[in-house]
C-alpha cells in the first residue's frame, strides 16, 4: 500500500484548523502540503513512482520544470537513483537553476515542452529509464490519495473536501481514497476559469485540449493528456463536482492565507480557501481544503500580498 511504502520518506503533514474560516459555519482545516518537503504534494506520488519501481528500474526521467520535475529529482536522490529533467532552451534561467540545485542530470533540448518530451522518450527508448508522469499514473495517483487517507484518520466525520485539479492525479488519489473510508463525503475540484482542462474535459464527456494562458494558478495550467489513461474516468466517476475561479478570487485566496492564516501559498494550492471566500460552495459539516504548494515566484507574492495586485 501506498501509505506504508513512502512513510517515513515524506511527511504527513499537519492538519489544522482555520479559525478565520470556520466562524460562524462548520469547521474547516487547512491539510498544509505547503509543508511538504520540495514544497508542493507531489514528492508523495514520485515517492511511491520510485519505490514501486524497485531496484530494476535504471533511473527516471521527465519534462516537468515545476513541483513534479522537483519532487521527482529529490525521491530519485533521496534512493540514489539516476534521475534526469527534459527542458526547453526557452525555460528561464531561474527555473532551470532551481531544478538543478536538486541534483538532478539536466537535458536542455530543442525549443518547445515538445522537445522537451521528445528527449524523454528517447532516454526511455535507448537508456532504458522509467518515465514518471506527472499524474495520469496509478501509483503516481496512489501516492497523491494518501493525503485523503490522512484527511479522513484525522477527521472520521469529514463531510467535504476542496482538492485543487488539474491533470487530476491528486483529486483522483484523494477521492478514491476519501470514499474508500467514508463514501458519504464529497470530494469537490477546484480550477481557475483560464484553462480548466479536466473540467472542460468532463463536460465533453471525453478527454479535450484546452488552450494554455497564462494564470495565477500556474501548476494548474497544462492539458490532462488527450489518450488519458486514469484521472479522467476517475474524476468523472467519483467527484461531485469542480468550481471554476477567477484570477481575482485566487488572489483572495492568496492574500487570506498569508493575512489569516501565516501561510505562503502558490496560487494552485490557494484555490480552496478562494472557493470559501467566494461564496461559490457552502459547507455543511467539517471541511478539509487541501494547501497543495508553496512554491510562487516571492516577488508576485509580495504585489499580491502587499499592494493587493492581481499579478
Ligand atoms: C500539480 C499540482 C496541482 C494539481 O495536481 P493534479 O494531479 O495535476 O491535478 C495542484 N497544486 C499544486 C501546487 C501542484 O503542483
């Protein structure tokens, strides 16, 4: 099981209750991933990518310059493991140093996320390294749920849970995960109305392209992968329903959870407590938001935070 392999190599992170949010109204907490070691949850599904793979896999690759790019350099590391991060000569400087400080080998290729991916299949192909995706992968998916497995030893009467979606591995993870224990519980998604990939993908009832612009939930752009394996039938089947944020209320979001809260959170991981101040759901019983990150740009903080810009 997901949950006993990667303990001990990640942590569970701290669940605690936002006393600004739950006045007046049922109890909500604040699962905090911003605490996660690299900064964002996804070192759980990596963790379990990398143990599951076992002492035959020759090392790991990917594309991803953000919070999966980095979780997947410390978990190789932390076994000491080959890992190796595809990127584009358009990355900028201060993402690609950021990735480095990890370890990891870096492969700068060709000029586009394509190009990036393109190298990836080749060291799968000729090096024999495993591939691990960012989310559309069960024990990716796995590693992501036992944050809802947490949720509920922690709150056995959850009534809801506020998971921020975008390729659907954590929502995926965490609703199978949450129903598993206590199916009377709903899992809700939450994206930004610029790009909401998953969302636009359950209306048509089938995987579809979205066009990527630019937002203040970065690590929630991206499209879910067109011959998507997984995290599109099992957002479709177990969650009851996704909220759409504008750029504005995300900010909200941010600018509470530091005001309120002492957190410094990404825009992905602040959509939660956006969905809350917005008034866009009304929880009935003891509610769980997951922080899914830490990781934003200090400078676009600081404008949102402190001069209450949008960006
Ligand atoms: C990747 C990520 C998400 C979304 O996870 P998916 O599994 O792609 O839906 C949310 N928040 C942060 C901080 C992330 O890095």
């Amino acid at each position: 099981m997901a949950q006993a392999r990667i303990e001990g190599h990640v942590l569970r992170t701290p669940l605690v209750e936002s006393l600004a949010l739950s006045q007046g109204g049922p109890a909500i907490f604040l699962k905090l991933e911003t605490r996660q070691t690299t900064g964002a949850f996804k070192l759980r599904g990596a963790t379990n990518a990398v143990l599951m793979a076992g002492s035959s896999a020759k090392g790991f690759v990917t594309a991803s310059t953000g919070n999966h790019g980095r979780a997947v350099a410390h978990a190789a590391k932390a076994q000491r493991r080959r890992a190796v991060v595809c990127m584009s000569n358009l990355v900028p400087a201060n993402k690609v140093d950021a990735v480095r400080a990890l370890g990891p080998e870096v492969h700068i290729v060709g000029q586009s996320q394509d190009d990036a991916q393109i190298e990836v299949s080749r060291l799968v192909r000729e090096e024999g390294l495993s591939e691990i995706p960012p989310f559309d992968h069960p024990a990716v998916i796995a590693g992501q749920g036992t944050i809802g497995l947490e949720i509920v030893e922690a709150m056995p009467d959850v009534a809801l849970v506020l998971v921020p979606l975008s390729g659907g591995g954590l929502a995926a993870g965490v609703a199978a995960a949450v129903k598993g224990l206590r199916p009377q519980a709903k899992v809700v998604g939450v994206s930004m109305t610029r790009g909401p990939a998953m969302q636009r993908s359950l209306l048509a009832g089938r995987p579809v392209a979205v066009e990527e612009v630019p937002t203040l939930a970065d690590s929630l752009g991206g499209g879910i992968g067109l011959d998507n394996g997984f995290t599109f039938a099992m957002c479709r089947d177990l969650l009851d329903g996704v909220i759409l944020l504008s750029e504005e209320e995300i900010a909200e979001g941010i600018r509470h959870a530091f005001r309120a809260e002492d957190e410094v959170v990404e825009g992905a991981g602040a959509v939660g407590i956006a969905a809350l101040i917005a008034g866009k759901i009304r929880p009935e019983g003891p509610t769980a938001l997951i922080l899914s990150g830490r990781n934003i740009d200090p400078a676009l903080h600081r404008r949102i935070v402190e001069e209450g810009a949008l960006a």
